[in-house]
C-alpha cells in the first residue's frame, strides 16, 4: 500500500468517525428523527471537499455526495448515506478495484493545496476551498510552531496528549513573537471564514471572501516560512 493510499484510508476514517459524532447529535420531534443541522453541514462540506481533491468534481462517488448533501436535510438518514460512499471508497481502495488510485488522484494535478483551493473555487466550489485553505493554513501554523519549539499538543481533561486548536496555536505564535497581534488579528478572521464553511454557516461569506482568503495564506506562508 502506497503512503498517498495510506492517506487516503487515514481521512475516509477519520471522516467516518466525524460521522458517527453527528449522530450522536440525533433527537426526535414527533415521529422524526434530525441532527444538529450545523455539524452535519460541516460534514457534509468536509466529505464533498476531500472527494473533490481525491477524484475530481465529476467522478460518481463526488456527485454522490454532492447530491446527498444539496438534496436531504439534517437527519441521520443523510449521514449514513454519506458514510456509506465513504465505506464504497474504502472498499475500493482496499481490495484493488481502484488499480492505481495515484492516477486518480486530483490533487496530484496541483503543485499543493493552495493551487487546489484556487482551482476549486473556480469551479464554484467556494465551501470546499475555504476549507481546503484552513487546512493549509493549520497546518503551516504547526509547522511554524515545531520550527520555533512551540509545543502543539496539549493534555486533555484524562490526561491524554491531544493536538492544540488551531486558534490556541496562533496564541502561542503570537506570544513567542513568531509574528506580531496584527498577523494575529488576521489569522484568527481567516480561521473563523474556515470554521464558518466547515459548520455550513455559508452566507457568512462570499466567493471573493474566500479569493482573498486564499491570496491571503499563500503570502502568509512566504511571509513567514516554516
């Protein structure tokens, strides 16, 4: 198995699992049952982004997910049907239907990400780039942070060493003097546009919002190599 399928499998897991967390959410009114309508966005937004950067907007297992999540509302039947995609995927995956899933994957048609995020937003997908981009962004902020010798784990409440949120690291960058408040100010506005996409709040902000956004943190990581 390749490291990039390894990867692969590692998401469709952990998205999976950010399911099975939705569903706990499940209440009843009448004879209905529903979920938190914003978690399951942020889902939903998060599952159509990694199969649009995994096999492109038009492969079926995307249009799948892009349907499910334009079509039906906050209820566990939603999030079993997206789970389910992402298990067909798996399955895939793991026993050789996909002969050579590198072939397959679109974001080996991108230098990185950031060139993803732009590419996605030209295709109108302005949710899955916002998210995509806050991703480069963490990411960068934890790299930043190992080159400073900036701890990015924390104990939890059990004592177990969990990663640090993304707007705790920006704290510690900024404290250590990484960079100064108004880098600071900047980032956590870029992180709230990015947790607005990832929790379906998305009048929130518009197409040239997230154009900005992307400009944004492609000069940020040139700005402040890691």
């Amino acid at each position: 198995m390749t490291n990039i399928t390894e990867k692969i499998i590692q998401r469709l897991e952990a998205l999976t699992r950010k399911g099975d967390d939705v569903l706990k959410t499940k209440v009843t009114h009448g004879y209905t049952d529903y979920v938190d309508s914003s978690t399951y966005a942020g889902f939903a937004t998060q599952a159509e982004a990694f199969f649009i950067s995994v096999l492109g907007p038009m492969h079926p297992y995307t249009l799948r997910v892009a349907n499910n999540h334009l079509q039906y509302s906050a209820n566990p039947t939603s999030v079993r049907s997206i789970q389910s995609v992402l298990e067909s995927l798996r399955f895939d995956i793991e026993n050789d239907y996909i002969k050579d899933l590198r072939e397959l994957v679109h974001a080996d048609l991108f230098t990185d990400f950031i060139e993803m995020a732009q590419h996605l937003l030209e295709q109108n997908y302005k949710d899955a780039a916002a998210v995509i981009t806050g991703s480069v962004l963490e990411a960068h902020m934890r790299k930043l942070a190992d080159k400073k010798g900036i701890s990015t784990t924390l104990a939890d409440k059990d004592g177990k060493e969990v990663a640090k949120k993304a707007s705790i690291l920006n704290d510690d960058l900024a404290k250590a003097s990484v960079y100064g408040l108004t880098q600071k100010k900047q980032i956590t506005s870029w992180l709230d546009m990015r947790n607005n996409a990832a929790h379906g709040q998305y009048a929130k902000y518009t197409s040239a919002d997230i154009r900005l956004l992307i400009q944004s943190v492609d000069l940020f990581r040139t700005q402040f190599p890691a």
